[in-house]
C-alpha cells in the first residue's frame, strides 16, 4: 500500500511540476499566506522566480542552504538558481504554515 500511495503522489509532483517540459526558469507565486504549490521538481542550473502577489510581506528562507534571500514586499520578487542536487525546504520566516519542497534531480 505504501509504495502505491508513493507512487500516486509522485506522479502527481510530475503532473504538478511540469516536469517533462521544464523550463529554466520557473515561477511561483506567494498568495493568501501560501505558496502556489507545494512541491516542485527543478534541473540542476535552472531558476526559481517566487513573486509576492499577496498584501503582506513575506520573507523566503532555505534552512541549510547558502542560498540568499530576503524579505518581499508586496509585488517584489527574488530568483533563486538550484545548483546542487537535493532537496530543498523553502519557508517564509514571517508565516509559519508557509512551505514548500524543491527538488533539484536531472
């Protein structure tokens, strides 16, 4: 049963994600103290744009990670480029419930 229900929610991160056509750069939206995924599936080298579309500010952080981010006032945006392989968790410092999980594979 585990590895069905695996199997379902990884096909669904494929179907989400856009996997098969990925671009390089990719966008994601901040909206209603949320992220407008989840999860994300993302090549080694390609960009993430997250764009705040909400009427707060939010504040996009990666535990463990030398990648720099800073707070967004409403309309900012910031671009993250994914180099290394893995996975990552992003959150907002100001939000709590705010997360979402990168995964960085070829």
């Amino acid at each position: 049963m585990r590895r069905v229900r695996f199997g379902v929610v990884l096909g669904a991160l494929l179907l989400v994600s856009g996997h098969a056509g990925a671009a390089s750069d990719r966008r994601v939206e901040e909206k209603d103290k949320a992220f407008s995924v989840g999860s994300l599936f993302l090549r080694p080298g390609e960009r993430l744009t997250v764009t705040n579309n909400d009427d707060t500010t939010h504040s996009v952080f990666i535990p463990r990670s030398e990648l720099a981010v800073k707070s967004q006032k409403p309309g900012e945006s910031i671009s993250l480029q994914f180099s290394e392989r893995g996975f990552y968790e992003v959150r907002c410092n100001i939000h709590a419930s705010m997360k979402m999980l990168i995964v960085v594979k070829d």
